[in-house]
C-alpha cells in the first residue's frame, strides 16, 4: 500500500485522510492536494518551506468544505469530532490509522493560538521556576523549624510557674555555668568538673519595655541557698536542703542542684519573681562570638593573663571563639584581680554583644540561630523556637540606650576571698527591681519612679489621719508633730492605735487625693507598695496613714529610695566608650 491509497481499493483516498496533524499548532487541518513536503502551515496553507502547489479544486471524492455544525448535506463524510483521539498513523506525513476514520476534530473557524515567543517562553519558565523555589523554600523552612527546635535543650524547674502575663514585668535569669564536661569544655583546668553558677545576670524587663537593667551577682558572694527540688532521670524529684551562708555559685552543680535551685537562690536575695532562664555553657561564648563576626572590647590597659591565656594590648580589639571566651574568663591580670574586675569585661563584653546580635545581617541570621539554640538550656516555658522568638520579640522592644548593666554592691569578707552583700547600697537596687524602676530615672520616692509622675498637692492642702498599727509607742503623735511643725502639714490628725497591728506601713486615699498621697508620700519616703488608692473618691474625708512595724522614727524614710546609689557604677548597652581598666 502506497501513501495515497490508504484503504480504498483502487487506490482511491478516503476524504477523511485529507485531515492531517499539524505539530506547529497541535490541531487537525484541511490538507490541500499536492506534493507533501514540507508541513502545513495554519489555516491548511503551506508552510514557506513547503514546495509551492496550486490546490486542487475539491472533487466527489475530496473531503467536503468545513461547515457549522448541524449543516452538513446528507451523504457528507463529517470531519472527526473534537475531544476524539487521533489516530497512529504509519505512512510519512500521516498520523491516522490505516482503514479506520480519525475521529479528531478538524481545525476550527476560530483564529488558532499564536506560537509562543521566547519571552513568553522566558516568562513561563521563570514562573515554573519561582514556584519550584516557593515549595523547596517551604520545605527547606520546615527542616530549618525541625533543626532549631531540636537543637533546643530544656529543663524542668520544679514547682515554679514560668511565663508571665501581659503588661507585666519580666526577669530572666541568665547563667553562665563553667561546666568542664562535653565536647569544647575541656582544656581549662579542672577537668570533669560538673560546672556551677560561674556567670550569673538578674535581667529586669520593665512592664512597658521602656528599660531593662543587668544585675550582675558575683560567684565569690556569700549568701544562703534555699531549699530546692530537682527532677532525678527516672522522673521522680530529691529535695535539697538548703544551705545558709556559703558560696552562691555552690546554687548549682553541687549536691545535684540544678538551674532551678540557682534560680530559688536568685529569687530569696533580690526578692522578685522569675519567669525564665537561659544557660551557657564554654561554648556559648565560643560560637555566638564568632556567629556575629566577632564582638568589640576595649581595653584602657594591656592584658597578659597565662591562666586565662590572654594576651592583648591596649586598644579596641574585635573577639571571636577562644579569646573570647579568654576575656570574659580573665581576672588576674586586670583591675583587682578579682571576680569584680571580670565582672566589668563580662559586662561589657555582653553589652557589646547584644548589639552585634541586635544589627546581625540576614546572611548571619542563621547560623547565629542554629549556634544559639545548640548552645543554650532553657527552661520548658520557652523550650521551642517560637516560644524564644515570642520571647526576644517582646523584650526586644528595650532600647540599647535604657539597658542597664550594674553590679550588685558588696563589700570584703574577713577572709579575703569572698564578698558579702552591701546592704546599705544594695537595697535601693533591689527596690528598684521589686517596683520596676529604671536606672535612668532620678526619683524613686513615692510612686516609685518611672513613666509619668504624680503631680503633689501643697504640703498645706494634705489631710491626713495618723494611726499606730506597730509597736512604736508613740508614733502616731510623735509623726503628726513632725508633719505640723516641721513640714507645714497642719491639717494632719493623731488617731490613736490601728484597729489591727501592722507590720508594714500603709497609706489609703481616693482617686481624687493622689496629689496629696504623692506629697506625704515624699515628705514621709514612702515606698511605692505603701500606697493603696481606692476605687472612689474620697471628698472631705482625710487619708489614712497606718504607721506600721517598718517605721523607725518621725522625719525618717521608711524606706530608702528606689533608685541607683550615687557610688555604683553602671553602663548601657550603647554605650561604646567603656574601655575595661
């Protein structure tokens, strides 16, 4: 059988094989009859590298014109169908099948679809590209999520609630440990050792996240550890005793305490409330130093330390990996040679690297992401990467200019190794802390400091009653004098003994009264949790001021002011003139 006669005897040609596939436009086409090189072009004309052909006039045994559907003539072999399959053809320029009639639809009235350009092309095959990368983006931030959070190391603190609510303010307790076991903490002497309370920071977040302040608490200070429990591997929990004046970096690591016993330790010196922990190990330092490309120190003076291995000159110098970790290990060959004078290089050390973290670039992101999460122990409040991302989120509202870094006072013990807290220095700083005051502010009297203050009534317009509710004998007369003759308060009443003994000195007054409880409140050194304000106004009616076991003389603060001793130094975390000395 030749190419034209594909069925018929004599050689006749179906009708139907006159409808040929053209691969330019993927349709069925009318073939004129003619030599068949080269390929139809649209519309059933040749293509320009056909061989030019006169078609010829349609005869009986030609296929019919193209009609509109539903009017074709009776006896007229209708074109395939379309939606219909074509057919294999085997014969050169021929796809249907030999004696079968193709049921493909023949090439419609409608203007066929223009080949695309190239830039249509481009413009595809970058769209297919894009969405290539969006499902391996997902799939590759999906493994990044997985990775971080296994990464992640928790551990139960047992009986503390962690977290905090809204509008609250927030202490995270950071702790360096110089645990000496695992891969990277060997080498710095006394090896195998399980690690203590090395490094540890108090970091307050205020409730409004307008400052934050760093106490630092020295490893060599002497203080009571509190009872403690643990969780054992099996899961079941041993209680530690507790452990009156002895060294506070003993809070972990030794007798099996844990991050949560450091933490109760915290808790019974400053008197706050915290939420979280984060602890380091060697590592930290080594990793997040050189994650964020190195952290900047400056030094007023040379050091050459052979224990610590630190050798710099004066100067600025930027720090990665183990001279990191060399500096802030360094203390005898700086200051006093003491833990105080560490302290300092820690201190600025990690205010320098909170704001490398704070301008890390993108292409740093994550590998400081992967490196902290490896090297950090948390607890189970914050122990996945939303969790800690919810977390820096909202304390990282703190300016760098109102991050306050400060040393909790203290002062020699008869030993000469070890230091006791400065009570006369330290409270106000523990104040501070317990009424959310900031570092910045001057006035810590009254409504104790911070966001806006309480405009005071004269000491004239203050009416007051005074009550005894402490075991002063007297000291409801002997303050009424003193406001009268001394501080101009004539309207202020002795009312003899509270109802009930009082421990704790209070003042109660009305909305409408707190200009006169801000002025007696600063005349008298009240602190901030001595004032009590009612829900509704007060009138005519006096305040009430219950003297109570805390007040120890007319004229005398019943406590001192919530705000930073004159004598104690402290730093921001902007601040990038500090040179250690």
């Amino acid at each position: 059988m030749d190419a034209q006669g594909r069925g018929g005897a004599g050689g006749e040609v179906d009708p139907a094989d006159q409808w040929v596939f053209n691969p330019s436009t993927g349709e069925y086409e009318l073939r004129a009859n003619g030599p068949r090189s080269g390929h139809v072009g649209h519309g059933g004309r040749p293509s320009h590298q056909a061989t030019t052909a006169t078609p010829a006039t349609p005869s009986a045994g030609d296929a019919p014109p193209r009609q509109r559907r539903g009017t074709s003539s009776p006896g007229d072999r209708t074109p395939p169908e379309a939606g219909d399959r074509p057919g294999r053809g085997r014969a050169t320029g021929d796809r249907s099948v030999p004696g079968q009639r193709d049921r493909r639809a023949p090439h419609s009235r409608r203007k066929p679809k223009p080949r695309r350009s190239g830039k249509k092309k481009a413009l595809m095959w970058v769209a297919g590209s894009f969405a290539m990368l969006l499902v391996t983006g997902c799939a590759l931030a999906g493994y990044m999520y997985w990775r971080l959070n296994a990464n992640i190391e928790s551990k139960e603190v047992v009986g503390e609630e962690t977290g905090y609510g809204d509008g609250e303010p927030v202490n995270v307790l950071f702790i360096g440990t110089d645990d000496r076991t695992g891969s990277g903490n060997t080498g710095y002497g006394n090896e195998g050792d399980s690690g203590r309370a090395d490094t540890t920071v108090l970091m307050h977040f205020s409730a409004d996240r307008s400052h934050a302040t760093a106490l630092s608490i020295p490893r060599d200070l002497i203080t009571d550890i509190p009872e403690c429990e643990v969780r054992n591997n099996d899961g079941t929990t041993t209680v530690i005793p507790a452990t009156a004046e002895t060294h506070f970096n003993y809070s972990l690591g030794v007798d099996g305490r844990d991050p949560g016993c450091t933490w109760r330790t915290v808790e019974h010196l400053v008197g706050v409330e915290i939420d979280h922990f984060i602890m380091a190990d060697f590592n930290a330092v080594k990793d997040l130093s050189t994650a964020v490309g190195g952290v900047e120190v400056c030094l007023a003076e040379p050091i050459d330390d052979p224990k610590s291995h630190l050798d710099l000159p004066a100067g600025r110098h930027e720090l990665q990996g183990e001279e990191a970790l060399a500096f802030v290990r360094t203390r005898y060959s700086v200051g006093t040679s003491s833990d105080l004078s560490r302290i300092e290089l820690q201190q600025q050390f990690l205010a320098s690297l909170a704001r490398e973290i704070n301008s890390v670039s993108l292409t740093k992101m994550w590998d400081l992401a992967d490196t902290a999460t490896k090297a950090l122990t948390v607890d189970e409040g914050i122990d996945t990467i939303r969790k800690l991302y919810d977390l820096s989120q909202d304390l990282g509202q703190v300016p760098m200019s109102d991050m306050s870094f400060v040393t909790l006072p203290v002062v020699d013990n008869t030993d000469g190794a070890t230091v006791l807290v400065d009570e006369t220095r330290a409270e106000p700083i523990f104040r501070m802390l317990q009424q959310d005051v900031s570092p910045t502010d001057d006035g810590g009297k009254g409504n104790g400091g911070g966001g806006n203050q309480q405009e005071m009534a004269p000491a004239e317009e203050v009416r007051v009653d005074v009550y005894n509710g402490g075991d002063v004998i007297g000291a409801a007369q002997e303050t009424v004098t003193w406001l009268q003759n001394d501080e101009g308060v004539p309207l202020s009443t002795n009312a003899g003994n509270a109802a009930e003994p009082q421990d704790e000195t209070i003042l109660e007054y009305g909305p409408d009264q707190a200009d006169q409880a801000a002025r007696l409140a600063d005349l008298m050194g009240l602190p901030k949790r001595a004032l009590e304000e009612g829900t509704e106004n007060a009138g005519d009616e006096p305040m009430v001021l219950i003297l109570g076991n805390d007040f120890s003389g007319a004229g005398q603060p019943i406590e001192g002011p919530a705000q930073m001793p004159d004598d104690v130094d402290s730093i921001t975390a902007d601040d990038r003139d500090v040179c250690a000395s």
